[in-house]
C-alpha cells in the first residue's frame, strides 16, 4: 500500500494560498521588517489575507530578542489580535519547536547550544489550549544544518493523539520521501485520519529537491482522496507555485520560506509573496479560495 499511486493532477480553479509568515529561522539582520512581536505577526496574517491568503501558518517569537519561542502567550496574543478582526482566516499553528539536536563537540551524546528537544506533550500545548483549525505535525527526523531535526514514530503519534484530542487538523510535513511513507504507516494503525492533508516542503538541504520530478514523485506517493500543498524554499519559492498547481496541489508562500522577490531583492512584506502567488495563480487560469472556499476543500466546519 505504501506504494500506491494516487489519482493524476485535477486542474482546480480555486487554489489555497497560504502565507508562513515568520518561521524560525528567518532572522531580521536578514530582513529588518520580519514580523517578531504578536501584534506585527497578526498584522502580517491580516495583510497576507487582504492579498488572497485564506490560510496563515504561524510560529512566534520573544518579542525583544527576535528569537523563536515556544510560550504559550505570545500564541494566544497573536490568535486573539487575528481572530477580532478576521475570524474567517485559517490559524495554522506550528508544532515544529522543540525537536531540534545539537551534539555537543566535547561528546556528542551530550546537548550542545542550539538544542531544543522537549516533551513531544509540550510541543502540542498551545494547540490543546487555542484550538487553531490546523497545526502542522512534521514528520522528518534529518541534518538540519549542523544540527539534528528530531520526530520519532513514538512522539509523533503523542503529538497526533494530542491533536485529536483538540480537534485540530494535522497538516503532515514532509521534507522526504521516507517522511510519507511514516505517514502512511500512521494512517494504517489508526494514529492519523486518512486520506490526509499534506504538505511537501521542498529545497531544504538533504531533502526534497524542488524540481518537477521531485514533486510529481512525492505527490505519486500519497493516499488517493489526499489534499495537499508543495512549496519550494529560497529562489524556488514562485516557481513551486506553478508547480505544484499544476499537479493538482494548493501553494505556499512567505517570509519563512523565502525573502526575495527577485534575486537580490527584498520582499517589502508578506503580503507582497501573496500578491505574487496571486499573480502567477491568475496567469494559469486559477484563483485564490476565500476562506469559506478554503474550509470546505480542506473539510473544515
């Protein structure tokens, strides 16, 4: 079964555009106007929407250092600034915090500075208390950078069983091929709702290239019935929107995944990598879903 071929591409009109708008890498010495605090993170969110984003995919940040952070409140914050003014906008949260190792140089069973693995049940907190419509639940345990990306079988399926706990759709992070066939075995036993809705995430370094093969291979792969978004990172941020439409996906954009408009130049704003993706969509004959549209493709109430 792990195998199977899904269905071929569905030339679809309406497209979901999501918009990641801060992540937890981008770094303003790389782009000063990257959203940190939660009230920059949810005007970045309602702007992004305003530009045909029904979907915003969030992380956030200590507000005075910049740095990724995993506190409960700043969630809370930025949900509850984005939902009095725009409750039709999809909140998907991040869970991705907290998996990471760094092995220390002096003995490398030892954590070094950079390491962040906590309690796969925290890395779910805030999604048992915000209940977002989605969260993302990565499956990829690789090389990130010098360090380890961590997610074992056995806390993912914590994290799952939290999820399902909340109510909250997981989208499945994929960032290889071995990720996918993690997913599908979680299905199987029952840790996962299939078909699924997935997400491939493609140009990270040791994983997935972002090229047409690449993606059609991944997407060849998936449950029949599968939903399901591919987004490149870096320079291949607008060509993976073509891509990925016409091999029946949806598209995502963002300053998590990439700060340029064109080589060289800085996007001005989330908002602005929207309106791209809006452009490219409208050039192949597709359009951004609003958020009602959006809810009833990904089968949310």
């Amino acid at each position: 079964m792990a195998g199977a071929i899904s269905d071929g591409p569905t030339m679809h009109s309406k497209v979901i555009i999501t918009c990641a708008v801060t992540g937890n890498i981008t770094t303003r010495d790389q782009h000063p106007d990257l959203p940190v605090t939660p009230e920059e993170i949810a005007e970045a969110s309602l702007l992004a929407a305003e530009e045909g984003a029904s979907v915003v995919h969030i992380h956030v940040r200590d507000p005075v250092t910049g740095d990724p952070s995993m506190e409960l409140d700043y969630y809370r914050q930025t949900v509850d600034l984005i939902r009095a003014k725009n409750p039709a906008l999809i909140l998907n949260l991040t869970t991705g915090p907290g998996g990471r190792f760094a092995p220390s140089d002096e003995d490398p069973s030892v954590a070094g500075p950079g390491t962040t693995l906590v309690r796969p049940e925290l890395r779910v907190e805030h999604i048992s208390v915000l209940k977002p419509e989605i969260c993302t639940l990565d499956l990829n345990t690789m090389n990130s950078g010098g360090q380890v990306v961590i997610n074992t079988p056995r806390n993912v399926t914590v994290m799952a069983r939290a999820i399902r706990a909340a109510g909250v759709k997981p989208e499945l992070e994929l960032f290889d091929s071995g990720d996918l066939h993690l997913a599908r075995h979680l299905i199987d036993a029952g840790e996962l709702d299939g078909p699924g809705l997935f997400s491939f995430v493609l140009g990270v370094n040791y994983g997935f290239n972002a090229t047409p093969e690449t993606m059609m291979y991944a997407r060849n792969l998936l449950p029949p019935g599968a939903v399901w978004t591919g987004f490149g990172v870096g320079r291949s941020e607008f060509a993976m929107v073509a891509q990925s439409w016409l091999l029946g996906g949806h598209v995502r954009v963002g300053l998590e995944d990439n700060i340029y408009m064109s080589k060289g130049v800085l996007a001005p704003s989330n908002a602005a990598l929207v309106q791209r993706a809006r452009q490219i969509l409208a050039g192949v004959g597709a359009e951004p879903a609003n958020p009602s549209e959006a809810r009833r493709l990904l089968g949310l109430s």
